[in-house]
C-alpha cells in the first residue's frame, strides 16, 4: 500500500490526474518496466542502505572520539564516563535513524525519476526522449 501511494502521490504531482487515475497509471508503467523497476530499485537501495549506514558508523566514530577527551577520561571530572559504549551505541542509533529521515527525501527522488523516465519511454514508443543521456543510456542497457 504504502508503495503504491507513493507512485501514485508522484504521478498526482507531476501530471496533475486524479489519485485513482495516478493509482492505474503507476501500476501498468510499474508492470511494463518491471525490469528497470527492479534494477533500479535493488541499486537505489543497496546505496541507500551503504550511506545509511557509513553515517550512522560515522556518528559513532564522532562519539568515540569525543568520548576520549579530556572531561570524559579525567575520574575527578564531573562529566567522567566510565566506560563509552552507551555514549557510542545512542549515536549510532540516533545517526541511523536521522539518516533514514534524510535518505526518504532521495527514495521519493529516484522514484520521480524512475516513473518520468517510464512514462516518456511510453510517450516516445519504448525510446526516452526527454531524459538525461546518462540515465537514458543506463536504463536503456538495462533492459537489454
């Protein structure tokens, strides 16, 4: 369902139809390019995933590193941690999920991509006519 929405919300935006019409329309550009769909959706989301996840590894390095100064080491500090682990694994978490916050914004991007690209190989009986070379010739090599 919530796949579904969000094609359909795209389709609503970009062409300006009804939620229903955008309902059927995303569903058979879906269907005919199930290949691409499937390709680009694999890629998009193993790179998703990698950054997701080298951010929240990024946070948690932050906070170690933090963790290993002056205030937090000195026992007669106020600010004294005994041990860093708490301190690293909330970072961790907290950066994966920020991160996951930010990467929607992309997911919803390459999806708006992914359906004008489908809908002007339509348009243009099965050659894009309006994409960017680069992505014309990627998804183009892909559905060979």
């Amino acid at each position: 369902v919530n796949f579904t929405n969000r094609n359909a919300y795209i389709l609503v935006a970009v062409k300006g139809t009804s939620y229903c019409t955008s309902v059927v329309t995303a569903w058979k550009l879906l269907v005919r390019n199930a290949l691409q769909v499937a390709a680009v959706g694999i890629v998009a989301d193993l790179l998703i995933w990698v950054g997701k996840l080298s951010i929240a590894v990024a946070c948690g390095v932050c906070a170690l590193a933090m963790s290993n100064m002056s205030p937090y080491t000195d026992p007669s500090s106020d600010s004294y941690l005994s041990s860093q682990v708490m301190p690293v694994v909330l970072s961790v978490i907290v950066g994966y999920i920020i991160a996951t916050i930010f990467y929607q914004a992309y997911e919803i991007a390459i999806d708006t991509m992914l359906l004008s690209y489908c809908e002007d190989c339509e348009r243009g009986q099965g050659k894009a006519s309006f994409a960017p070379p680069l992505l014309a010739k990627v998804l183009q090599h892909r559905s060979s």
